[in-house]
C-alpha cells in the first residue's frame, strides 16, 4: 500500500502573514516532521496562487485581503519546509481546492493501492476543499487528516472542518 502525503498552503501569508495565525504557527513543527516520514516520491504540495488582481475576482470580494500574490515573499512556501518538499511536485491553485491534483492522484490510485493524508491550512477552506475533491474522485481510497498538522482560519472552523469531513468519510489520523 502506497502512502501519499498532501501538503496544502504552507505559505508564509497562511503562517504568519497577511492570513497568519497563532495556530497556524503552531503547526509548523509538527509539519515539518510529518513530511520527513514520508519518501519525496510520495509527498505532493499546493500553493494558494492568486495574481495582483486578486481583489477584483469573486473570492477576493468576499475575502478582500491581498495573500498568496505569486512572486511576493508572502506567496512563497515556508523555507524550512519547502527544502523539506525538494522533489515533490507542487501545484499552483487559483481556489481553494485543485482538481489538478485530485485527477493525478486519481491516475496513480488507477494503477496502484493508495492511502492519502493531508496535512496544511486552511482545515476549514483549502484543506476540506482538496479532501473533498480526492473523495469525489476516488471515493474507495482511505483518505485522513491528521489534525495535529492542520489549522483553521480559528480553532471553532477548525474543529468544525474536522466533523464535516469526518462526516464525508474523511478520517482522523
């Protein structure tokens, strides 16, 4: 059984800038050392990618705080864990979830038998978003989350993210 690990939006704005929080902070550690149990070969990463219009589009009216400006140091994964993601393929997201990733995983899940945990922020947005669409693309695969290595936007939508995953079949590790 292959096991993949997903790591959503570990960008600087998510941790401790324009979206930052104590939470988010707090997970960085245990981050770190979940990656480092997995081979690089099976480690995927997403970048919240937004570009300098971002204020115009449908989410930047409803969430009007410029982050994740590609280029911008706030767009850029932590350091410390992006010399940890050396090797792993990274994806771009313009939204919450990235169906780029979901079909690529669902091509590997065609060919072989896969486990898959996500780890990152935002439990509540980006992390529910991606879990959500890997169930809807391989809803046989065993799909986790492990909370310890995820924050929410607060720790209320946190929490409630986890239930409503759970409740879609989504684990806990």
């Amino acid at each position: 059984m292959r096991k993949i690990l997903i790591v959503i939006d570990m960008q600087n704005d998510f941790i401790d800038g324009a979206l930052g929080t104590p939470e988010a902070v707090a997970i960085v550690e245990n981050v770190k050392a979940k990656i480092k149990e997995y081979s690089p070969a099976d480690v995927f990463a997403t970048m919240d990618t937004h570009t300098p219009d971002y204020l115009n589009t449908q989410e930047g009216r409803n969430l009007p705080v410029e982050h994740c400006i590609k280029g911008t140091e706030g767009w850029q994964i932590r350091s410390d864990i992006a010399e940890l993601l050396d090797g792993a393929k990274i994806y771009e997201k313009p939204t919450f979830g990235s169906t780029a990733l979901a079909k690529d995983i669902a091509k590997i899940a065609a060919k072989e038998d896969i486990e898959i945990e996500l780890v990152g922020l935002c439990t509540d947005i980006c992390v529910a978003s991606n879990a959500l669409l890997l169930k809807a693309h391989m809803p046989e695969v065993k799909i986790s989350v492990d909370p310890a290595c995820c924050a929410g936007v607060t720790p209320e939508s946190h929490e409630a993210a986890l239930a409503t995953m759970a409740m879609c079949q989504i684990a806990q590790q």
